[in-house]
C-alpha cells in the first residue's frame, strides 16, 4: 500500500472500525509502523489528504468514542472510559471532551440520561 489516499482511507477504516481498547497505545508510531512507512511521511500524507492534523484527528476520533461509550455503558465512570480509550490522564481527557462538545464528560452523561432511558 504506497498511494497515499489509499492509506489515509486505511487509517480513516482502521479508527472508525476499531475497538475502544485499541485507543490504549495508539499514536502515529504505531500507525506509520502498521502501513510500513515513516512517521513523517504518514503525518505529512494525512495531512494532505484529510487537511487535519493526524493527532488531532485520532484526538476528535476518541473523543467520538468516549460520548459513545458515556451513553452506552452508563455504569462506566469517566476515569475508565478515559483509560479505555489511552487517555494519559482524566483531567486531559475531560479538557479535551470539553473542547470538543462544550461540555465535561460527566454533564454530557448526565445530559444524555436524560434522554436516553
């Protein structure tokens, strides 16, 4: 796989498909080792292809995932499904989610209970 809108489709599948647990040590290091190219090249092709950032997007991807999981496993505190998905720390987690949706994790949880039954 050497076109590069072949492999930032590949990555763009591999992210959206993936388990949450895969999150847990996932990086551009990781990626560029999976498609058999450097890191430079495959942050510099992502670029070009998608115009986002890769980290940034892996970031959005995450965050994604976690307002998934905060609606679907409801029993899961914050801390976990920030592990779950590779967060470093909680309170990074949180200030990323909050960037992102406008709101914590927990008052989006809260939010959507009240929505969801």
């Amino acid at each position: 796989m050497s076109k590069p809108l072949e492999i930032c489709e590949a990555i763009v599948n591999l992210l959206i498909k993936s388990e949450p647990g895969f999150f847990k040590e996932l990086n551009i290091k990781v990626l560029a080792n999976k498609f058999e190219v450097s890191r430079s090249y495959l942050s510099r092709t992502f670029k070009i292809c998608m115009g986002e950032n890769l980290n940034e997007y892996i970031k959005r991807i995450r965050i994604l995932r976690s307002a998934l999981l905060l609606i679907e496993m409801r029993n899961l505190r914050v801390g976990e499904i920030a592990g779950e998905l590779g967060w470093d720390s909680t309170v990074s987690f949180i200030k990323a989610f909050k960037r992102f949706n406008g709101v914590t994790p927990g008052k989006f949880k809260k939010l959507c209970g009240k929505i969801v039954p």
